[in-house]
C-alpha cells in the first residue's frame, strides 16, 4: 500500500494491491470486446452501408466497430440488412454496454483501491504508540530488528524508515511496515510515527546523515530513546549534541573486537556469546527489587556487574555502587534456563 505525498511512501507488509494491474486487465477486456465487434462486422460486410461510398472495408469494419462500443455513433455506416442488424441488437448492443461497464468499473475500482489504501493507512497511523522506529534497513538496522525480536518484540511495533525502495520492499516481505523517503525530513519522519515512538534507532549509512536524521527525530519527539551508530569516534560528540541517548561506534567496536580476539579468543567469544540475545549467557538491565535496596550489588538476584543510577553507569566494584539505592537499575548476568 502506498501512500504518495511529497515525495514519501508509506507500505504496509502483506497489503499492497496494485490497481496498475486491474487497469490493464480491464484494458484486456474492453479490447476483447472491440475485436467480438469487429469481428460480427467483418464476417457482414454486406449488411451495412457507408453514407460516403455505399461499401464497408475491413477499416470501415474496424471503426464502425470503435465509435460503437465507445457510444460514439456517428451513423456515417449503419446495419441495412435484417442480418445485421440482429447482430446488432443480440450481440453488438450488449457488447457495448459491457464496454461500458468496464470503462465506469475501472474509474471506480481505482478510486475505491486508493481510498481504502488512504483509510489503512490513517487507521494504521492512529494506532501507532510507543513503537520502534528504524531509520535505515541496512547491515545494522537489520541487525538492531533481530535482537529486538530475539526480546520478544512485535513485528508489528516495528517500522522501518530508508530511502531506498528496494530495502523497504524488502523490509515489507519481512513482515515490517515502511516508508520510503529521506529520514532527515520531518515530514517523512512523521510518516512513520516518530513523535509517538518509544525508541528510536538511527542507522544510516553516513555520520552526517546520521546527525541530521537524530537533530530532526529529537525536535519531534523529546521524551524517546534515541541510539545512533556512527562510523568515526570523533563525530561521537555531535551525535549526541543532536539529542542521541546512546551512541555506538561501529568502526571503533569491530577494531576492540578485532584487537581482543588476538589476544584472548574466549573473551572474544563471550563477547559475541553477550550480544546474541538468548543464546547463552545474557546482559539484562532491570529495576531493583524492594528487598535488594540497602544491599550490595554481590547481594542481589543474580549476577550484577554493574548499577544505573540517574545517567551514570558504575561497575560492582565502585564504592559509590555498594550500596544499592531506591531507582537505582542494575545490569545483570543471566544464565540460560534449563
């Protein structure tokens, strides 16, 4: 389904219908009817008569044929024998109101076709609240779905934003909704819901793109989660200065990994084992629980290895994190069940 308005398109997964199709297979209908007509007059060329030379040729057969099913009528040819003139009456006459029909019902179709996507569309809008918006269906944008599935996510709270038509052709068959357009747009960005969203995540292929697209997503929405990826450490600050809550250097990231795996391939892959949700161990971030407050964090559920307390993240080991206050969140180690 799409929805074209400045240059943007909204599609929704498993609902696009095309009425380019239904055009052309009235199109073969209505041809189909002009040739029956053609035809009833060609095998009669005997049973009319043309007003301008008194014979009818087989072009004479093809546009007596055309002003008639199009109710045209001039009347320069017309059926003289009782033949034709029954042809006319049993055959050509209803193949014109069919014709016709065809020409209202294809007006109409695509009229109806275009007002139910437009009503989807806005229903599907309406209903939008505290979703995830994906700005870019690239190798991380991807990559940010998966994990949020692995967490039990809904496709359906998830929509994708990229400029490219094929990725969100692509993202549709993946069972998500998605616009097409530039996401440093606000109007685009409105498309998908941003002012409503819970999260959002911006993975763009450019660091300054991806500045744009964060200042934008920041001015419409100022209470959502807002993580960006950027490809250079240095653009870390602007990013954030945009209005990102987290930022994730890509390049950087892979280089550590890269780096660590040398030297200690274990820790590497517990690394990896940490970062794919539900397969192994797992990092949650939780709320304290009544009973944990006052506690140390080695005395709570679990394995801590690290409390949130306000914007500041302090390991197990730091002193101001031994005791465990009211709103304080803790990260936590969890072991895979059974």
């Amino acid at each position: 389904m799409q929805d074209d308005l400045s240059g943007t398109r909204v599609r929704l997964p498993a609902l696009a219908i095309s009425p380019i199709r239904a055009v052309l297979r009235r199109i073969a209908y209505a041809c189909a009817a002009l040739g029956v007509v053609f035809l009833l007059v060609a095998l009669d060329l005997d049973g009319y008569k043309d007003s301008y030379d008194g014979k009818v040729s087989l072009l004479d057969a093809l546009y007596y044929a055309t002003v008639t099913v199009s109710t045209t009528g001039y009347g320069d040819i017309t059926p003289v024998t009782p033949l034709a003139r029954t042809i006319n009456i049993v055959a050509v006459t209803p193949l014109r109101i069919v014709f016709l029909v065809i020409l209202v019902g294809t007006t109409l179709e695509v009229l109806t076709q275009r007002t139910r996507d437009n009503f989807l569309i806005d229903r599907w809008r309406s209903r939008l609240r505290d979703h995830t918006v994906i700005i870019g269906y690239g190798t991380k944008g991807r990559a940010a779905i998966r994990t949020l599935l692995e967490n039990e996510r809904a496709k359906e709270s998830i929509v994708v934003i990229d400029p490219r038509g094929d990725a969100i052709e692509e993202a549709n068959g993946d069972g998500f909704a998605g616009v097409v357009g530039d996401a440093t747009r606000s109007d685009v960005q409105n498309r998908a819901g941003v002012s409503r969203a819970k999260e959002i995540i911006v993975a763009t292929q450019r660091d300054d793109t991806t500045a744009l697209v964060t200042l934008t997503a920041r001015q419409l929405n100022k209470r959502a989660t807002i993580v960006a990826a950027v490809r250079e450490a240095e653009n870390d600050p602007l990013v954030r200065q945009s209005g990102a809550d987290v930022v994730i250097t890509s390049s950087e990231a892979a280089g550590r990994m890269l780096g660590v795996a040398t030297q200690s391939p274990a820790v590497s892959a517990l690394i990896e084992d940490f970062l794919a949700y539900g397969k192994g161990l797992d990092l949650e971030e939780r709320p304290v629980k009544p009973h944990e407050i006052g506690r140390s964090p080695s005395q709570c559920e679990g394995v801590v290895v690290a409390v949130v307390r306000g914007n500041r993240i302090m390991t197990y080991a730091d002193e101001e994190a031994s005791s465990i206050m009211e709103g304080d969140r803790v990260v936590v180690v969890n072991a895979p069940q059974g």
